[in-house]
C-alpha cells in the first residue's frame, strides 16, 4: 500500500479490495518405501553375501557373518560376560538366542550359541530378528538368527579366499606396553578356504560344496601347577562316607597319584584346562584338538 500516513500515537485506516482469483488444484504422487511396517511388530534386519563378505565386522572370528548382527539397533556385545556365545539382543543374556541355518535348528544344547558357523564366503544372506517376532519361530525370546546357505545353479562358479592376521602387519598395543611387553607376541591367523557349486540336472537338482580351515598361532602360556592326591589321599577318599566310587575312579583316571613332599602335601605335574585352538611355539597342534585338565585341591592328609 502505497500514500498511507501514519502518525505518532494514533491508528491509520486504509481500506483495500482484494479480487477473485482463478482456482488450480495440483496433485504431486510420489512412490516411496514405506518407513514403519504396520503389519507385523518384528524388526527384521537382513544382510546380503556382499555385506558378509566385505564388511570388517564380519570377519571377527569366531562368529564372523552373524556378528553383522551388531549393526544393528539394540544389538551389543556381550563384553565376555554373562551366559551364552553371541550378541546381547533387547539387554537380555546370549543364551536367549536362537540360531538357525536354512531353517534347521543350529543351537548348541551345552551353553547355546551356534554350532556351526557358516564361512562368510559360503552365506547368501543373513537374517536378525527381534523384538516380537512370529510365533512361527519361537525357541527363545531374545534374537532369531537366520542363516541362508548359497547353493548351486545351472552355472558352475566357485571362490578361493584367504584372511590374513599377522604379527608383522600388528602394531604393538598399549595394553602390553604396561605389562612391560615391548616386542609383539606371535599372532598368526590364517582363515582359507574355498566353494564351489554347479548344475547336476539342469533347473532342478544343484550341489554346493564348502570348505573352511583356520589354522590359529599364538606366543604360548605358562603352566600352572595343580595338586593331586597321593596314595594315601586316595585311601582315605576311599574310605570316606558318601564318596561315589564310580566318580573317583574317573578322577583317578585323570588325577594319577602323586608323589608326597617333605610336608606331606601332594603334588603332580602342570595342566591346562579349556580348549586349545592354537598352535604353540613349541610345536604344532590342530586346531580342532581339545584338552581338558581336572582342577584338584591341595590335600594335607
């Protein structure tokens, strides 16, 4: 508005007539993925054979592809604590997973976690599931692990791969800087393997073979000491009430008799317990091979 006075302190007025305009009516349709899955409450998260395959987390041994899981939302670590082999899905213990592997039950019935775990380069996709899923899966309420085997087709393709971890191509960490360790101890982790599938009758039977070695190198441990009863020790036990002689006579097995010293505490040998998946730096071993050692106590009988 143009020619308007207005003074100090006091109201102007100006009066003005406004036209009838033309009506347009514009419509804008646009196709989009939709952000919130309104028919069903689950959080799927699905991972291609691309993303195992290239992904670093995906190559953390020993879980490898299904540590993709970690990529996703309410997905942790469990630090090493709790019951249970991998992730803590929605807070809750590992041993609330499922695992599964081309719908056939995958769970170790000891202390859960997979049983086997499929070679990145053999995995065609990789399925997390949490938060409410269907019915139809059921076992446990924590994550539904789903792994995808690749399978053959009416062309024959194959992979050879190799994963390499080396103390060479390691930088000395802080951590054994203040233990007062200032060369790099022996790490030599070589994963290798290959795959290879093809048509046996054309669009309808395939195969698909896989094969994965992990031969693991690491500085060797100090023993630790461990206490077994003499021949004494193991008369007294005998005698003792409530003692089933069934379970000491495996002990005995494991446990030999020891020779007494000047206190008459017994005392036998070196062990080591758990699994040994390494080779040492006194020798080769498979990496398959368990060990097992029997914790005693010290015995003054």
């Amino acid at each position: 508005m143009k020619s308007v006075a207005v003074q100090l302190n006091q109201t102007a007025t100006a009066n003005f007539t406004l036209r009838v305009g033309a009506v347009s009516t514009t419509v804008d349709v646009t196709e989009a993925h939709a952000t919130i899955n309104t028919t069903t409450a689950q959080i799927v998260a699905t991972y291609t054979a691309r993303q195992a395959e290239d992904l670093p987390v995906a190559n953390i041994w020993p879980l490898e592809a299904l540590n993709l899981s970690l990529l996703q939302a309410g997905v942790a670590s469990n630090g090493g604590l709790g019951a249970g082999t991998g992730p803590s899905v929605g807070g809750q213990r590992p041993r609330n997973n499922n695992f599964t592997v081309d719908g056939v039950d995958d769970n170790n019935k000891s202390v859960t976690g997979p049983t086997v775990i499929i070679p990145n380069e053999s995995v065609a996709e990789f399925t997390l599931l949490q938060n409410q899923f269907q019915a139809e899966y059921g076992h446990s309420s924590a994550g539904q692990f789903n792994t995808v085997v690749r399978s053959g087709s009416n062309s024959l393709h194959g992979t050879l791969y190799e994963y390499v971890e080396n103390r060479d191509m390691n930088a000395l960490g802080q951590a054994s800087r203040n233990q007062g360790i200032f060369t790099k101890p022996r790490f030599d982790r070589n994963q290798l393997g290959a795959n290879y599938g093809g048509p046996i009758l054309k669009d309808k039977l395939f195969f698909f073979a896989s094969f994965d070695y992990v031969p693991l190198g690491q500085a060797s441990t100090s023993p630790t000491p461990a206490y077994a009863p003499a021949l004494s020790g193991y008369q007294t036990l005998a005698g003792a009430a409530g003692i089933d002689q069934t379970n000491l006579s495996v002990l005995k097995q494991y446990a030999v008799v020891a020779v007494s010293n000047a206190r008459g505490s017994e005392y036998h040998g070196e062990w080591g317990h758990g699994r040994d998946r390494h080779h040492s730096d006194h020798g080769p071993r498979l990496h398959e091979r368990l060990f097992w050692g029997l914790q005693l106590g010290l015995y003054d009988l």
